[in-house]
C-alpha cells in the first residue's frame, strides 16, 4: 500500500520540521521521514546564534515563544588578534530591536514541538530508492513501506545521502580548520554583548546566554590544535580557554561537556533535481565565522514556504520544474554570496602575511568610523538587507 502525500521532507532536525509546520499551515499534507527515533533530536547541548529575520520567520510561522528562554544580542565587538583595531556594532544604529538572539537547541526544540504535531512524522526509518514516476515522486522507506508525493525536500545535514543519490554536483573546501564548542559560567556580566576576536587559527567567538553570567564558545583552530586541546584536562582546558576569553567576561569555568567538528565548506550545484529539492545544510554548508548556517537554511524554508503556498493556493502541482526554478533563483544570491563572504573573511584574518594585516585593520578603521557602512553591515547580519 502506497501512502500519499503533497510534500515528502527527509530530514526531522530544524529547517525539515520548520518546513514542515509553514507547508501545513498552508494547507499541505506532508510528512517528514527521520532515521532516528524521535524528530528535533540531538539538539539538547547545541546554541545557536539566530538573526533578527529568523525569529520574525519564526514568530510568522507561529513557533517563537516571546516568555522563552534566549538572550538577546545587542552589540558585537570585532577585535583582530593582538592589534588595537575594534569594531563596534550597536543596535541602536538601525533601532530598538536586537540584532538576533542567542538560544539553546532545546529551547528551539521546544518551539517547534508546540506545531510538530499538525503533519505525519515517519520515524525509526530511512529510505532506499527515490523515483519520479510521471506527476509524483515514489519514496522506498527502509522499512518496507513506500510513500508517493508531489515534491520531496530534502533537509538532512552535511553528508546528505540524498546529495550523493541525486547526482546533483558540489564545490567542497577544506578549510583545514575544527571548530571546538562548549558552554562556559563567568565571573562577568555579558551585557548582551557578542564578541567576535580573530586569531591566526580562525575566529573565537563568545556569545551571551540566558541569565547574564553564562555564554557559548565557538572556538575555531587548525585542526591539530584543537586535537591537542580536546586532549587538555579539564583544568588545563580552562586555562587556554581564558587566555582566549582575556578580560572581556572574567574566569571562566566550562560547564558540561566539550564538543570538536572539523570545518569544510560544501555547495550543491544546483538546488533542484526532478520533483525534489534542496534546502539547509544539504544545500550549503559553510564556515561558522559569523554564526550563518542556520540563519541562511531558515530563510531557505521561508522562501520554500512562500512560492510552494502561492502555486499550491491555485491548484498548481508544486512539483513542476519552472516553480523549483523559481525558489533556486530566489536564494541563489544569498547562499552563493554568504558562502564566498564567510570564506574570505576566514582566509583574510587567519593570515599572517603583513600586507592583509595591514588591509584588515585599514578596513576595520573605515567601518568603525562609518556609521553608513556600519549600518549596511549590521542590518546584513540581522538578515534584513543584502550586501550585494
């Protein structure tokens, strides 16, 4: 027996349920398919630094809890290794709002369980064979059963088995860099600050948690030093970690556990194949500098979202070639420009040539001391306006 649905969605972590919640809400039937036991899993000890644009998406999609539990992030403070060149973003520059927010996987987990309910989740299960078949696309799940849709979306991680099984071509780029994660307490009240301090081995981020006295590490090295330092005790970890950290929060203690994934770059080709369709992490994976990845698979969903509705609002199949056209044309600027800008910005401050020192601290001095660039900046990393 053959299930039916207008929309198949691989994938149960943040975009594929997020997806899933805008196309029933639109009046879809879809089903999102999950190996694991449970949809939203192995969100519990990851934060994630979200934009401005993303929780709107978020508050329109009828998910965002305005009595959760997130910090705003008010201002960003860029500092270049040991140099005195600064730049200080301020909210205030653009308005009253924060320029994004910094919240727990299990507080977003949270969000999307209130709407998980409303589509078909197909767990404990993965998928062999995917086959357009004249208007549908035919799924064969692991477990025997086959399902039938209009479209499928394809919203797994890095490393997509659906990537590789369609064909569809990638750009990869080792940045030979890992980046070493962990959650810290300190002495030091954040004050709804984010700082952002490039070294030579990549960039070293601290964000403001809940609560004023905890944040989020996103530490980026080459990858046989954070080997090195995953190897440090607890004690001796700290103690690298604060000479990182400098006087910005205080001691720092680290609270639970340390966690390390390498870094590299991968970006689909294309984001369409016949009758399926890309979005997320399975689409373009880049460098964390500037806490994007999740932001730009958002507002992949919200694009999916908003051109499937219309088509399907007038009875169009929402499979059709020219509306996955559509979708790719809309995000292709945003994706493609983010990975490049991420990347260069990477390369550029992990260098230690004198000529691009001498160029970033020049450019740094610039920004600092133009509010009109400034403000273009700002509201590009709040996600509601465009560089190019």
């Amino acid at each position: 027996m053959v299930r039916y649905y207008d929309v198949v969605i691989l994938g149960g972590g943040v975009n594929g349920i997020l997806a899933g919640i805008g196309l029933t809400e639109s009046g879809m039937k879809a089903a999102v398919v999950e190996q694991k036991d449970c949809v939203l899993s192995n969100l519990d000890h990851r934060v994630f630094a979200i934009s401005k644009r993303s929780k709107d998406i978020f508050d329109r999609f009828g998910v965002w809890n305005h009595n959760g539990i997130y910090c705003p992030i008010e201002d960003i403070l860029i500092f270049d290794d040991n140099s005195s060149s600064t730049v200080h973003y301020d909210h205030k520059l653009v308005g009253n709002d924060p320029m994004g927010y910094t919240i727990s996987g299990k507080e977003i987990s949270s969000m999307l369980q209130s709407k998980v309910n409303g589509f078909t989740h197909i767990t404990s299960t993965s998928y062999g064979a995917i086959e357009a078949k004249g208007g549908f696309i035919e799924t064969s799940l692991t477990n025997g059963e086959k399902i039938s849709s209009r479209l499928v979306i394809c919203a797994e991680g890095k490393g997509s088995k659906f990537l590789r099984k369609s064909h569809i071509g990638t750009l990869r780029y080792d940045y030979k860099q890992s980046c070493i994660t962990c959650n810290v307490h300190h002495k030091q009240h954040h004050r709804n600050v984010a700082i952002e301090h490039f070294f030579q081995g990549g960039p070293f981020a601290i964000l403001p948690m809940h609560g004023g006295y905890h944040s989020s590490i996103i530490w980026t090295e080459k990858t046989e030093i954070a080997q090195m330092l995953l190897q440090l005790s607890d004690d001796e970890f700290e103690t690298e970690l604060q000479k990182k950290c400098g006087e910005h929060i205080g001691c720092v203690e680290v609270i639970g556990r340390r966690s390390c994934h390498k870094i590299s770059m991968v970006l689909a080709d294309r984001q369409y194949a016949k009758r399926s369709l890309l979005l997320g992490d399975a689409l373009h994976s880049i460098h964390p500098v500037a806490g994007q990845g999740l932001n730009i698979g958002i507002r992949d969903v919200e694009a999916v979202v908003e051109i499937l509705s219309a088509y399907h609002s007038v009875g169009s199949d929402i499979g059709q070639q020219f509306i996955l056209e559509e979708i790719e044309k809309r995000r292709l600027l945003d994706n493609y420009s983010m990975a490049a800008i991420t990347t260069v910005v990477n390369s550029v401050f992990s260098s230690n040539s004198i000529m691009r020192k001498l160029a970033r601290r020049v450019a740094m001095s610039i920004v600092e001391m133009s509010p009109c660039i400034k403000e273009k900046l700002i509201t590009h990393a709040m996600g509601v306006s465009t560089i190019c």
